[in-house]
C-alpha cells in the first residue's frame, strides 16, 4: 500500500490514475465486444416472399451454418462481424451485425449466371471455372419452344449448334454441334441424369432442370468413342429440402400452315398439259379436251386447302417435390400430344414419368431415378421408299376428286382413259393405309457414394435404359387410281417388334484437397456396358376387303429375326487443378475398348488438355471491367456410329456349284467388308475470351475452334479386281476439318421494377473435305463431295437460256433433241457436247453461319420475350420446285404458266414436254435458291395472377406464338427443313441441301397456365 501511494505521489497529479483507468476501460470494452451473441432470423426469396431451406449464412471469413425448411437459421458471431447470405440463382448479400440479435433477408434473383454449377461429364464446376467449350442453355427460353423433342429445344439457343426439324408430329430432328465431322452419324450422345441416350425423344421436356452441351474435344474426350458429334448434359429436376411443391402446367395449342405453294388450279393444269401433250404431236387427253365427251369441267380440288386442317398441340405437366435434409424427391408426369394438321390420322401422343430420390445418411449418399415413356406414333405411309407424301399432294392433278364412292375405298383417284396422269390421292393413300408405331421405354439408374476419408468417395452406379417397340403397317385392297390398284393378292401386314437394351455398370474414385490457396478434384473409373437387340419381323400377305388386319387371315405368312450384342470397357481419369482462383488446368482421358471392331484393334485411347486464366484476378481492370478469362484446350475423341458386325463378312454355305452336271456343295461369300474398319477420331482445337462488364450484368465470350476428322467412314468402290463391280464397301478413307468462330453476348438487368434482358449469339463455320480415298468424288442426289470443297455441295448443270430458233441450236454445244422453246446448258468444259461432264459446283449447302437473339423483359405482373433465330450463307437446291416445273402430265407452279411460245418469248420457263425429251426438269441452277432466312421463332406475353391464398404461391397464363413468320427468298414451305424418309442421320452432311417434299412447320398459337403450389 505504501508502495502504491509512494507511486501516486510520483505521478505529481491525478493524471496518470486517469490514464490508467482509461487504458482498463477500453480493455474491458474489447473483452465485451469480443465475447459472441446469438443471431437468428429467417432467409426468403425476394421475388415471391418464400423460404429458402439450404441457403448458406456464413461468418465473413469464418464459419457458417444452412437454413432449415423453413428458411430459418441461428448462428454466433461477434457483434462487429459481417453475415454473408448466399443461395444457388440468388444474389448474394452481405449484413454488418451491429450488435443485432435478430436479422432477416430476402434475396433477389441472380440474372449473373457464373457462379451457376455446370454439369460437365462425370463431374461438375462453376460456370466461371471452366476450361472447355461449354454451351449452358438457358432453359427457361428453351422451354417456350412447344416440342416433344429435346433437340428441336436448342435451336438457336446455343452458338454453334444446328438444328433440322419438321411440321411431322414425331418427327426426327437432326441436329448438329459444330458442324459436321463424319459422313454417318453427326447426333450428338444425350446424357442424362448420368444415362447416356442416343434419341432424347422420349424424354419430357418439362422435366428438365439444366442443359450444357460439350461442344469440343477438351470436353468430351471423357466420352472416347461416343464424344466425336458432342455432347448434350441434362438434369431433370431435384427435390429440395423444404416444404410440399406442387406444380401443374396445362397449355393447348393450334395449328396451320401459312405458308402455301402456288399451284394451279383446272384451267391452269389442263392449259399446261395439253401444251405438253400438242408439243409431242399427240392429241389432247381426254379430261383435259373441251371437245371431248369425257371433259371434266366439273372437278377442281386444291388438294393443299383439302389437306391441311388446323392441327392441335396438349401438353399437361404434373410435378411434386420436396424433402428433408436427409432424404429428396420429384416426381414429374406429362401427358403430350400433337393431333396432325393433315387430313390423316398421323398423330403423336406420350405419355412420361419420373421419379428422382436422394438422400444422405452421414457418410453415405444416395440417389436413384425411375422413368417410363409409352408413345404412339401414327406415321405417313409412302408409296416408294424415299418418296414424300408432300411431293404426292402438290403433284395430284385438280380434275381428281377426294372422294368418290364407286372406287373400293371411297376415296378418289385418276383414269388411265380420261386422265392417263400418275397421280396419288394423298389424303386417301395414308387414311386407308395404316402405319403405326408404339414405343414402351424405361430408364433407371442407382448410385451410392461413401466418403472413406475426408475428400475421398467412392461411387457405384448401374443404369438401364430398355425400350420395347411395335410397328404394324397394313396396305389393305382399294382402289386410288389406274396406278395404285392394290389387289387382294397385294393387301399386305407387316409386324415388327423387338427390344434393345443397354447396360452400365459404373465404378468410380473421387479425391477432393485444398491446400492453401491449390484445389485439387480428381477421379478414375471403370465404366462397363452391355448393349442387346433383338428384332422380330411378320408378314402376311393376301386380304379380301373388310377382313381383320391379323397375321393368321393372311393367305401367306413369313417371318425372321435378328439379333445382336454389343459390349464396351472402359477406363477414365479426370484431373482438375486451380491455384489460387486464377490459374486452372483439366486433363481428361478414356479408354474404350469395343466389340464392333476386330479384336486386336478394338482399343482406342481419347484424351484432352485445357487450361484457363482469370485474367482479371492478377491485373487490375476499370471498376467497370468485371472479369476477364483466357481459355484454351486441345483434344480426341471418337465416333463407332457403326452397326455390329461390320467387319467380319457374313458367307453362304449352302452355295453348291455344278461341275459336269454333279452338284458340288459349296460356300460363297455374300458381302464384302473391311477387316480393319474402325472408329472416327475428332481432334480439336479450341481458345476463347471471356469478359463481364458492369458487375457482370454485359457478359460477351468470343471463340475460335478448329475441328479435324479423320478415318471417317465413307462408301467407296470397290476395285474390279474383287470380282464385284458396282458394289461400295464401307471403309475409313476420309478426312474433314470445321473451323470458325463463336460469340456470344448477353445483358441482364434486374434492378429495377422494370427488370429486362437480352442475348444473342452468332455462329461462323467453314467446312473443308481434306482427304478422300483415292482422291473418289461422293455423289448423292443433287450433291457431290470431293476434295477441297465443303461436304455435300449442289453439283449439277448450269441455265444459259432457252434456246430462241434451230440457227441457235445448231451453234450450240450438241444436245440431242432441243428444239426452240428447251432449255440451254452451258458447255462447261468446251468439247461440245451437253454430258455429265459438264455439272459444276453451284454452292456450299453448309450455313456459312447461324445466330438467335433472346428477349425478355418483365413489369410488375407481366412478362414478355421473343425469340429470333436463322442462318445464311447456303443455298438450297428446290427439288419440289424442281417436281412442280417439270411441265408433264402432273400438277404444275403457277411459274409455268408462263411457259415459252413463239409468241411468249421473253421468259425462263420452257416450252412443256411431258417427255422431256430435252430434259429441261435435270438437276440444274434452275431449282438453286438462297437458304437464307430470318424467323420469329418465339414470342410470349404473361400475366402472373395476384392472389390473396396462401395455397397457390404463383398462378400465371400466358399466350405464345410459334414460327410466327420467316423472311426468306426460298419459295416453299420453310427454308428450315429435313429431308424426309433421312434415316440415315449421315445424308444430313451428304445431301442437305436438296429439299424434296419436306413437311412444312405450322405456325403454332398456344394459351397456357402454371399454377404453383
């Protein structure tokens, strides 16, 4: 005590006592401040004021906790610290606590798509981590497109990829992902929820959660043999912890085609014919003779206006989730259904369910999916194969009625006597004939995954996806005309049904480490896979009118079946490292090993390299430059789009020969196939730059690739010394390179009451055939592929003029019976003489680029969007205009009405020769036009119901068009087309130009609701 006076004593003064005692004070404070409090509140979204279960509260820099699902949470912090909320498609948001113990918030919806996690193959990343060219479609803009097929969903929605469609319900659709890198399969492989498809079509488009497409060889080299064509990811929606969804969307649509050929009517057919018929020196036809007792003056059928109704779209969508942290679910049912706007049953109806669970016990995860698809499909019958009943409805003459009740059928149909033309009655061919087909399909798949250490899992998954399938075609007997009599001895039942079924078994190790500022995710895999078919084909032939259409009442029966088996191995490894959020590098390899080759070459090894870096994260940008990436990747992958067997020759062993009248038994080989066939492989190369601008609200990627085939298969001659001349074998002898560039732009503003955004993207691609076998030319319809040009350009004669006098024919090149009024062919190369020889090049059939806009904007309770999308830079070569100009004894253009008489000499159109003597109607410039176009492929306005009930959380309807209208310069239906009867995906690239009889796309109006509960 003494002490501690003797030390007041020295202070002199209170002054030090005072400072002592201040020092004490801002300790205890700090010992105050430091201690922690207890704060909880409630996590909503701002846009519909519902809880947010999982969303993530984390202390800035420290630890953090989720919301239950309720949206509720509790958390101890320090008073001064700072609360960050986050939740996956919601801005994130920072609270300074302030001593709060209660803090409540509501999130915004997140228009900045970068932090969005992608599925990649096998794994997944942030959108703004990734190395590798990968498309994310906005699913939301995709869906407004009414299809029942996922691929007619991309359309323009993602740089780079193409697609083909048609007006037919259930149609196929052809689709394209930079371009074309084989000459048989360019379908890009479907994965979805891990199951890999190669048709999406029965999958329900109202299921899907997200979509990215793989687009080069750095991303899909993880799926070897099958990644050459791309890859398309899909996720069907998840449950989510929280309360009871339910959601119900129900629209009805209709249908019509707007757009019409201009054919002529009686007086402008029987005008052209019997000009035809008086050019040949014969007399008129009967029909088409006003003097003639048997002139039909009283029949004039527009076979279009007869033909086309208004069709009729349903599509009803039932979905429920929800869950506990523990334990997910959704299940999703939808009814789809597309009546035809033709005068026939050809309709298309489905019928789909999912079912997805998965859940967490410690350690353990768990997942498993459950679908089933039943679908009917009532398909056009074709009189030919290839033929199109599009190209039989233009062509039936107008003095054929619909009806007629004194023919066997009811139906109409033309006279040999009185008409003489070969004309079918459309209407009644597909209504008498039936061609119907069923699909059953059901997909699964189980996956567990156990975490043995911290950051290492490991994943067992077996998936199977079995279809069963029916097709029965009935021709009954009837009676459509002098040419399509079928006999009873002709009537006919084909049955054709059987299964495929694939099978993998997935075995997969997953490491995860973070050390420091390096993040290291990696994983191998043993993939194995088993791929059955069996087919079974019935035919019955011999019917009387009226009796049942079963195999037993046939006269003669038949029968066969065919099966097969397919089997794959596989290894796959993956690496993924970042430092630091700025440098990443991803490596990828796979090997396959598969059954459809000879053994010992039946092994192909795929892999890539990528690497990207955020540039903005070592360089300083302006406030308003947000982001900036490099990244670039190089890659192999592969195609086996071939069918089993298709090495090995099949022989006859029951082939005996005759030596001086004895009977030798004998084996003779009855194809010829290439031991050493094998796989395509696709390497790429690939770099882009991304930027975000304006705190990410401007996002702008620009890309260049380069795509290069080789050993891609291709028919070829085989040479004459096998003994089979004319016959093509199937072998690797081509090479083919897409280069070009990607950009895509997008802007989204969503901060103000008028919230609006807009995307676009545009697609420049060059194609080059490199290398061809002996240097042979592919010739397929109206196209040729060579070396040095791009695949499948219009090859065929070119138009000088029309021949005006005999002085000029005979200064002309030789073409063996021109007479004035023909058409004149240039003589290409100068021997003088119209031949083969002298088709030229008449244009690439390749857009030389493809670009879609995205708008959508929305105002308190009403949303709007439109959608554009076209392509440019090919020509199309018109052979329905080409079938409508042939001047013959089937219905015409109206363009021939102008046809050249000594009297009309100034025009393009030649005299009419049914003939065709000159053969003015040969593959020539005549039917080339520009496929170029602009379409409003989507446009929608909505209305978001207020409502006072706690039940409905949201209710909306809505109106949307469909293929409003298209600026083109094509004439006909649509220049955004797919040749019909294309069963081999591959005459896509070989013939893609030629449009013949394509089914045209309707324009669509469709009023619809979405309830959410």
């Amino acid at each position: 005590m003494m002490n501690f006076t003797r030390l007041l004593k020295s202070a002199g003064d209170w002054s030090v006592l005072r400072s002592v005692f201040f020092v004490l004070f801002l300790l205890g404070a700090g010992a105050v401040s430091a201690q922690e409090i207890k704060i909880s509140g409630t996590v909503l979204a701002k846009d519909n004021n519902m809880p947010l279960p999982m969303a993530n509260v984390v202390v800035k820099g420290g630890k953090g906790v989720s919301t239950d699902i309720d949206g509720k949470y509790e958390i101890s912090a320090k008073s001064t610290d700072v609360l960050v909320f986050s939740y996956i498609g919601y801005q994130e948001i920072e609270e300074p606590i302030n001593g709060r113990t209660s803090i409540d918030v509501s999130l915004n919806p997140d228009a900045n798509t970068l932090n969005d996690v992608i599925v990649v193959g096998y794994t997944t990343a942030r959108k703004q981590d990734l190395t590798g060219a990968v498309g994310v479609v906005d699913v939301a803009n995709s869906k407004k497109t009414i299809t029942y097929d996922v691929a007619k969903m991309l359309q323009g929605q993602v740089a780079g990829v193409t697609v083909q469609s048609s007006g037919e319900p259930g149609g196929f659709v052809n689709i394209q992902i930079r371009g074309a890198s084989s000459f048989t399969n360019n379908n890009p492989v479907y994965v979805v929820d891990g199951i890999i498809l190669d048709a999406p079509f029965d999958l329900a488009p109202s299921d899907i959660e997200s979509m990215s497409i793989l687009k080069d060889a750095s991303a899909t080299a993880i799926y070897g043999v099958r990644g050459a064509a791309g890859v398309v990811l899909i996720t069907t929606k998840k449950g989510k912890a929280g309360k009871l969804k339910v959601s119900v969307n129900s629209l009805v649509g209709f249908q019509n085609v707007t757009r019409k050929w201009d054919v002529t009517d009686r007086e402008g057919y029987q005008k052209i014919t019997n000009a035809a018929v008086a050019n040949n020196n014969e007399g008129l036809i009967p029909g088409n003779d006003p003097s003639s007792p048997s002139y039909i003056s009283d029949v004039d059928t527009n076979w279009q206006d007869e033909a086309f109704r208004t069709g009729r779209i349903e599509n009803q969508q039932f979905n429920v989730s929800g869950g506990s942290e523990s334990a997910t679910f959704s299940m999703n049912i939808d009814h789809y259904k597309n009546s035809s706007y033709f005068n026939t049953p050809q309709d298309y109806e489905r019928y789909s369910t999912n079912l997805n669970v998965t859940g967490k016990l410690g350690r353990f995860k768990y997942g498993a999916k459950v679908a089933y698809t039943q679908s009917n499909k009532n398909s056009f019958y074709e009189y030919l194969v290839g033929g199109s009943p599009i190209i039989h409805l233009l062509q039936a003459i107008p003095t054929m009625p619909v009806y007629d009740p004194n023919r066997l059928g009811g139906y109409g149909g033309a006279d040999n006597a009185t008409q003489r033309a070969i004309t079918l009655n459309v209407i009644g061919f597909n209504n008498l004939n039936k061609q119907v087909g069923d699909r059953d399909r059901f997909v699964a798949n189980a996956w567990g995954e156990y975490e043995i250490i911290k950051g290492l899992r490991y994943t067992f998954r077996v998936s199977a996806d079995h279809l069963s399938y029916g097709n029965r075609t009935f021709v009954p007997p009837s009676d459509l005309g002098w040419y399509y009599i079928t006999t009873n001895d002709e009537a006919s039942l084909d049955v054709d049904n059987g299964t495929v079924q694939r099978t993998i078994v997935d075995n997969m190790l997953n490491y995860d480490i973070t050390l420091d500022k390096h993040k290291v995710a990696a994983f191998v895999g043993l993939v194995n896979e088993r791929n059955d078919s069996y087919r079974h084909y019935s035919r019955g032939v011999g019917f009387v009118p009226g009796e049942i259409a079963q195999l037993q009442y046939a006269d003669s029966q038949s029968a066969g079946e065919y099966e097969t088996v397919e089997t794959r191995k596989s290894f796959v490894a993956h690496l993924d490292y970042s430092y630091d959020d700025r440098y990443f590098l991803t490596g990828n390899f796979r090997q396959d090993r598969t059954s459809l080759f000879r053994e010992d070459i039946n092994t192909g090894n795929f892999y890539s390299v990528s690497g990207a870096w955020k540039i903005n994260n070592d360089v300083k940008l302006p406030d308003w430059w947000d982001g900036l990436k490099l990244r670039a990747g190089y890659g192999t992958a592969g195609n086996n789009a071939i069918s089993v067997y298709k090495f090995s020759p099949t022989v006859n062993a029951f082939s005996s020969y005759d030596f001086n009248n004895v009977l030798a038994p004998g084996t003779a080989t009855q194809s010829i196939l290439d031991p050493d066939i094998s796989w395509e492989t696709t390497n790429t190369v690939n770099a882009a730059l991304e930027m975000g601008f304006f705190k990410n609200k401007l996002q702008v990627t620009a890309e260049y690739f380069v795509k290069t085939s080789d050993d891609i298969l291709i028919d070829l001659p085989l040479p004459s010394s096998t003994g089979s001349l004319g016959n093509l074998i199937t072998t690797n002898g081509a090479k083919m390179r897409n280069k070009g560039w990607e950009f895509t732009a997008g802007w989204q503003d969503r901060d103000n009451a008028f919230k609006w955004g807009v995307s676009g993207n545009v697609s420049l691609i060059d194609n080059e055939v490199l290398a061809i076998k002996d240097n042979y030319p592919v010739s397929l319809g109206v196209s040729r592929t060579e070396v040095g040009r791009s695949a499948g350009e219009i090859y065929a004669w070119e138009v000088e003029g029309i021949f005006q006098s005999q002085e000029e024919i005979n200064q002309h090149a030789v073409q063996p019976n021109a007479v004035p009024g023909d058409i004149k062919f240039r003589d290409v190369n100068g021997d003088g003489q119209i031949t083969d020889n002298d088709r030229t090049f008449q244009g690439r059939t390749i857009p030389k680029y493809t670009y879609g806009v995205n708008f959508n904007a929305d105002w308190k309770n009403i949303d709007f969007s439109f959608f554009f999308q076209g392509s440019g830079g090919n020509k199309i070569y018109n052979g329905t205009y080409n079938a409508l100009m042939i001047e013959g004894l089937v219905n015409h253009h109206t363009d021939a009405l102008n046809f050249w008489t000594p009297e009309n000499t100034d025009t393009n159109v030649p005299r009419p020769d049914y003939l065709e003597k000159n053969q003015n109607a040969r593959t020539s410039s005549r039917f080339i036009q520009s496929g170029n176009y602009l379409k409003l492929q989507n446009i929608e306005l909505g209305y978001t119901l207020p409502l006072l009930t706690k039940v409905i959380e949201k209710a909306r309807v809505y109106v949307s068009g469909q293929n409003m209208f298209v600026i083109t310069k094509f004439k006909g239906y649509d220049p955004d087309f797919r040749q019909p009867n294309s069963t081999n995906p591959g005459q896509a690239v070989l013939n893609r130009g030629f449009e013949y009889g394509s089914f045209p796309n309707p324009r669509t109006i469709v009023f619809g609701v979405n309830l959410n509960f």
